[in-house]
C-alpha cells in the first residue's frame, strides 16, 4: 500500500509537483541496496526496501510541514542528504517516504568568526574549496568529500587531521532540528539570538541529542541549518593543478609536510605516538595499514593482487610505520620548531624517515575513497573505537586474531595487520578501524558472522563500541553499558518520537538485521539462535506503523 491520495497531494501543494514523485523508477534510486560500499552484507539483503514517495524541500519552513503532514497521516519518513552511508540512509519499512535535502544548499560565511552556517545539501568539497579561498580550513570528515558535511558530523565525522582538534563534531555551533511533531529546537546560540556563533547556549547543550547513539542519522529529527567552525591555515589558498580526475593541491612544503618513520616495534611506535601527543605539535599522527602502500602503487585492481599477494606475516612482521603530519598553522617558525620536536621524539623512539611525498593534500580533500577501497572489490568498516589509545591497539591486534584465526580465507589475507589506528585530541584518546575486504562474487555471509561474533568479543573484552548504533546489535551490546543503557536509549526515542514514524527502526535497525538475516553454516533455513530482542518489549513488526516501547 502506498501512500493515500490525500496525503500525497498534501505533500504536493508544499513542494510543487516537481519535486515529488512516486515514479517506481525513480524509487529504485534510492532503494537500499544491494549497492555501495557495503554491497553484499545481509543488512543490505534483509532491508531492501523501496520508497513509496521521495520529495524534495528547499527550506526550514519545507520541511516543518513535511514532517506534520507525515505526523498527520502517520507516514514513516527518512531524512537523506547524500546517502553515503548506505542502508543506514535508507528505507527499512514499507511505505516510507524520503525526505531529500539535496536542495538545502544554504550557504553563508562568517569571515571575522570563521565559521560556515550550511544546509544539509552542502558537501565537503564545496564546503573546503571556499575555506581554502578564506584563508581557512575545516577537516573533512570520514564520509569524503562528497558526502553531506551535516550529516557526516552527526553521524561519525572522524577525521585523520584530528590529533590536535578533536572529533569534527566538536566544532558543531548553533544549529536547527525539526522534531518529528514538527516543532523546531533551536540550539546555541541560536536559542535566543539569529547569530549562530556559539555551540552553547542557555541552558543545558541541547547538541548531545543530535551526536552519539539516539540522535544517529536522524532517529530523532531533522537538521536544517548549522554552524560549523572553521581553523585558520596557510593565507595561501592552495592551488589545484592537473586535470580530473588526476588533480591534487599545490602545498607549500614550509607550511605543510607529511613525514613517515619507520620504527622496529609496535611498542615504539605506540610510544611515539603519545609523545608526539604530549608535545602538542603534529595535525595527524597515524599508524597506517599496510596494505596502503599496496594500493598506492597499483594502477588497476588486478596490480594490486599481484603486488599485495607477494607478501606474508613474515615480511609484515617487523614493519611499523608513524605517518605525521606537520602544519604550519601560523608561521614558517612553527613549523620549523615541530620539525625539531618531532625528530628529538623520533630519535628516542628510533624511529627512522622513509621517503614519501613532498607534501599529501589527500587528507585535506580526501576525495580519493573510491582509489583507496575499492581497490580490493568491496570493503566495510567492521568496528572502530574511539577510546584510549592504548585499548585501540588492544582492539586491532584482537580483531585481526580472530579473522587470521577464523575467516582468512575466505576473507582478504591481510597477514595479521590490525588495519588503522592513530591518536587524537593531543593524544588523549586513540581511534582504531578494523576493516573487511571482498570481492563481490564472493560468499559475504562470513562477513555477516564477523559483526556478531566481534559484537560479542566487544563485550568480552570491555571495548566500547563506537558502531553501538549503526553496526551492532542493541540486544547483545547495549546492557553491558548501563545496566540500562539500551533501555534509557529507547525512552529517549518514545519521548522525541513516540510513533516512531521518524526513520524506523532505528535505533533497532541492526537487531532486525540479526534475527532475519541467514547464515551458510546454520544451514539454508537456520537464523542465528541468540538473536531474540529480549532486552526490551518488542510489540508488532516492522512495518509500516511499527512501535517499540522500553
């Protein structure tokens, strides 16, 4: 059943016929998959939903009355800005309209303060082009930068560039949300003044709602508007030089510089990085994996194999490598006194240079995601944690043991290398990301069984869980935080949304994965026996008037 007559003309008379459609070609478009990075997984064969109707806004005013007319007619709906994050972007339950933002291309920006207010149909890469022309910049998040730059800090917003400024959402200011009743919250600043400078405003910081596992890809609303803090850098705009899609930026080697050093253990290398943490100098600092070095000499997927498949845990045993990056934020002089810094520190942890690039742009645009990951056929990010340093090294070296130990093969050999892992805030936390590559013509229900049983070794081995939301099973993750974390989690959704008609079933969305999604080894009907959602009443199913109580 779509959705009725009435309320589609409702939604009409908003927009203008242009920019609505329940066209079942056009739906395809937005259908959840199985596409994208995360092609394969059975998250993506459990909800392949498809849209009953996309419509398009063009302001704050817009969306106010989508989202009452949806409350209205009870229409279950999901914001989607660039969709970068697949599934978790996407209809999961029938009937569902998308509410796309594309055309929120608000823009202005605030030179004296240096900050941007946006919509949520501003990328990254517009967003950095015109702080490089500012005399500013601003870290490109995880999403690339082709992907919303609002979304991608309410979801993740990591960056590499972040050892000195924190996580990208720190610099969330004054921003907009369309509760799923249509009321609009003002935050920041922006609760009692038009002037979005400040993150804080009267009041508790009504922000923490927007960030962590409830406020997730708009489980409990919409942003329409936000300030987003920018850093000063170099005065001279870089210039881009070649032609697409082989361009890059011309960096001035005396106030930018990628360094990498080689160091004989993994102990050296973890104590270089909370040096160079404590010395406050450094924009990144980074242990990348391996397997880079691999892609950035292959020309094609099939020179990758050759070059990659040439190593072993031998030749990977004693390789340990600090990649950091030195910017000169306000002089040549500080960069000159980093660079002394950082070679005292490197000698003491002999650590020696290796040759690189004169200077890297590619985490300053980071626009190379597709060069970087698909190299190896598809890929997901598994898990990463944001924590201590020292657990994010635990946390790699953990994972990589159990798929060396379990998965490998069928999954791609990596030789018992953790994958990535570097440090932030001057050393303070630690960021680990385990990854998982494939071909697409390959069995991925290995994959499937890797979330769970890591979602199980999580709690095991006290990691937090960064992916509590998105990635891992609230049912098996969520009472070990607590006790009642899960349950508190869900009130705080039955109080902002009580028909949970905004963007379900998240927060559940992963659960529903677990107990419908098969599995090879449990034979071709077997479903996973411990997937029952027992940490909280479950009522109905998902569908189109779903409903979740605590």
């Amino acid at each position: 059943m779509a959705i009725s007559t009435q309320a589609y003309k409702a939604l009409e008379r908003i927009v203008g016929a242009k920019y609505i459609s329940e066209d079942p070609v056009i739906m395809q478009g937005y259908k959840s998959g199985p596409g994208g990075y995360e092609a394969g997984l059975g998250y993506e064969r459990v909800m392949t939903v498809l849209p009953a109707a996309v419509i398009l806004p063009k302001d704050t005013d817009e969306v106010q009355r989508i989202v009452k007319i949806c409350s209205r007619y009870n229409i279950p709906y999901v914001p989607y800005a660039t969709g970068f994050y697949g599934p978790k972007t996407h209809c999961h339950v029938d009937d569902e309209l998308i509410i796309d933002m594309k055309r929120m291309q608000h823009f202005e920006w605030d030179e004296k303060h240096m900050y941007a207010d946006i919509g949520p149909g501003i990328v990254y890469s517009s967003l950095q082009q015109e702080a490089f022309n500012k005399g500013c910049y601003g870290v490109i998040g995880g999403g690339g930068a082709q992907c919303s730059a609002i979304a991608n800090l309410l979801g993740d917003g990591w960056s590499p560039i972040s050892l000195k400024i924190g996580l990208p959402h720190r610099r969330i200011l004054g921003t907009e949300l369309v509760l799923p009743d249509g009321e609009l919250v003002k935050m920041g600043s922006l609760a009692n003044c038009d002037d979005p400078f400040w993150g804080e405003g009267p009041g508790p910081d009504l922000r923490c709602i927007l960030r962590g596992f409830t406020g997730l890809r708009g489980c409990l609303g919409i942003v329409t508007r936000m300030a987003v803090k920018y850093l000063p850098f170099i005065q001279e705009s870089p210039k881009p030089q070649g032609i697409a899609p082989n361009t890059s930026l011309a960096l001035d080697e005396r106030r930018i510089r990628w360094i990498n050093y080689q160091v004989p253990t993994k102990a050296d290398q973890v104590q270089a990085m909370y040096e160079i943490g404590a010395a406050e100098i450094g924009a990144a600092c980074t242990k990348v994996p391996v397997f880079w070095r691999a892609i950035a000499k292959a020309e094609d997927k099939e020179e990758f194999w050759d070059i990659w498949l040439k190593e072993s845990e031998e030749s990977l045993a004693n390789f340990h490598l600090v990649r950091v990056m030195l910017i000169g934020y306000a002089n040549e002089e500080q960069m000159d006194y980093e660079l002394a810094v950082l070679d005292d520190i490197m000698q003491e942890c002999s650590g020696k240079p290796r040759r690189t690039k004169a200077s890297d742009e590619s985490w300053l645009k980071n626009a190379d995601s597709a060069g970087m990951w698909l190299m190896t056929g598809s890929y997901v990010s598994v898990e990463f944690v944001i924590e201590s340093l020292n657990q994010s090294v635990q946390h790699g070296e953990s994972f990589a043991a159990l798929k060396a130990s379990e998965y490998t093969p069928p999954l791609f050999p990596d030789f018992g290398d953790p994958g990535w892992f570097q440090n932030f805030e001057n050393g303070h936390q630690g960021y680990s990301e385990f990854l998982i590559y494939w071909d697409q013509d390959e069995d991925t229900s290995y994959v499937d069984r890797f979330f769970l049983q890591t979602s199980k070794m999580n709690i095991e081995n006290n990691y937090y869980s960064s992916h509590l939301g998105p990635h891992q099973p609230l049912f098996l993750t969520g009472p070990q935080y607590g006790p009642n974390y899960h349950l508190w989690l869900l009130k705080v959704k039955n109080e902002f949304d009580p028909a949970w008609i905004c963007h379900p079933p998240v927060p559940l969305a992963h659960d529903v994965f677990v107990q419908d999604a098969r599995y090879d080894r449990l034979g071709s009907s077997g479903k996973v026996p411990y997937a029952k959602l027992d940490c909280y009443t479950h009522k109905g199913s998902i569908s189109r008037n779903i409903r979740k109580t605590a």
